[in-house]
C-alpha cells in the first residue's frame, strides 16, 4: 500500500524548483522501499535520452527523501544534507526515468537522532528505464537533528 | 582571452532544457580551461543553498563540455557520454555557483578520435561559491567519432 509523502517533508521539497522544472513524480512508498519518476521530455539531453545531470538529481533526490523518512520513523523532522555520492551510468534512458531506494537505516539511527546527534546514512539509488537497470546510485546523507547537541557533549 | 563556444558545441547544449531551467551561463574558455556559472534562485533548495542535483548538474556538463571541446581540437564533432562520476560535498554553497575544468587530454586522444576510435577522458571539475571551494567533481567521459570503426578492426 502506498504511503503519502509526509507534509513536513513535502513542504522542504516544494521549495526546491528544478524538482518542478524536472516534473518530478512521487509514486510509491511502503514504509521500506520509494520510488519516484520524471518524464523524458524536460529531461532530454542533445542524445534524445536524460540527461545524466537529471539522473544524477533524481537519484540525489531519492536518497535525501528515504533519509528524511527514516528520520521521521524517529519522531524527528531533520534537515538532511548529502555528503558524497558516486554514479555509474549503464545505459542510456529512452523513457520514464525511475528512481528506487530501500531504507537500510542502521540499528542505531533513531537512538542518535532522538539523543540530538548527527547521524550518516548510506543509500543506493537504483534507475531505471523502460524496465532495464540504467544506472547505479550511492549517496552518503548526514540526517541533522533540530536541536543538535554540541560536539563533544 | 575568452574563446566563443563554438556552434557545433552550443547547437547541441540548446537541446537540453534542464541547461535553461538551471540558467547556466558560459563564463570563459581561454583553449584550456572552462568556467561556467549558474545563479542560486532557480537551483536554490529547502535550505536556502544550493540544490546538490544542481551541483551535480553543472560540474557533469561542464566536463561533458571540456570533452567536445578537445575533441573539436581533433577537428571531430563527437558525441561525448559520460561514464562514470563521484561527487564530494564540502559545504553550502550559499550564492551563485562556478564550475571550472582544466583539459587533461592525454597525448592518444586526438589520434584515436582521428583514427576512428571512441576515447575516455577523465576529468576533474571543481565547484566554488564566494571564492570558496564547494566540492569536488571527477567524471569519466567517453568521446564517440560520427564515423566510429566497429571494435575489433
């Protein structure tokens, strides 16, 4: 069953305007694994495939939103930044572009966040086209709690 | 002194339309080194700085630029993919963003673009806001000749 994206975190994605340019679509979330889309045209590049800067934002996107909602599996609202990624471009995307995380929290996510520490997580983003594996995403994001507690305390 | 971008190069870029959203302006090309800018308003995010998509967006196409650029040196209107990329974030950048690479063309590229053969170029891309370094691109290219032999001849 799909899950609506939370308002908390709707609201930071609306402020964000080359996700509209992109015509970013949220499709699908069960608590575990997201997916969201974006259609070819305002993506296209001089090829007539996505352009890699828009698989590279997609995927970018869909790590940031797994970590905020495993961020708020902890009651927390957090501001989350990303820290590194790396992406292997396997093929070009003809069509629909598809982005797809499963959360893979670690044990201790929540307990940090919740004791006011910055905790880092690290995604796979897998993308696709026309069902073929396009492209293969990794993104190191630091979920940072509201009130933060200071280094060393 | 600033080279024009030459029109075989801006022919292909105007196809891309996420290039316009971001408004990416060329900056200066003196035959070995490539600046491009875009300002933070329509590539800001929730937290006020620089959407990372965006910034993945500018450093891919500025290498993605710097490649047909070296291979227009070879005299060869290639089509250039990118293979492979990692991206490090130091911090926000908080105004307009620069993206600047230096051609690193080993000495084999012209001959094998000239002989009929597809060439990678690996690239490094540096990204600053306010004179300040705001992260580190690497991005791995491959130059297609339009008359490519088949492999193995």
């Amino acid at each position: 069953m799909t899950h609506p994206i939370p308002l908390m975190i709707q609201e930071r994605l609306d402020k964000i305007p080359m996700l509209i340019a992109m015509q970013i679509d949220y499709r699908f979330y069960d608590g575990n694994e997201l997916l969201l889309a974006c259609p070819l045209s305002p993506n296209i590049n001089d090829k007539g495939s996505v352009f890699g800067g828009s698989i590279s934002a997609l995927a970018t996107i869909c790590g940031w939103t797994m970590t905020s909602l495993e961020a708020l599996k902890a009651g927390i609202n957090c501001n989350v930044v990303i820290a590194e990624q790396t992406l292997q471009f396997l093929k070009p995307a003809n069509s629909e572009l598809l982005a797809s995380c499963k959360c893979a929290a670690p044990e201790n996510f929540c307990h940090r966040l919740q004791a006011g520490r910055r905790v880092r997580l690290d995604l796979n983003v897998s993308l696709s086209s026309e069902g073929e594996s396009i492209a293969i995403f990794t993104g190191g994001y630091v979920a940072i709690p509201p009130k933060e507690l200071p280094k060393g305390t």
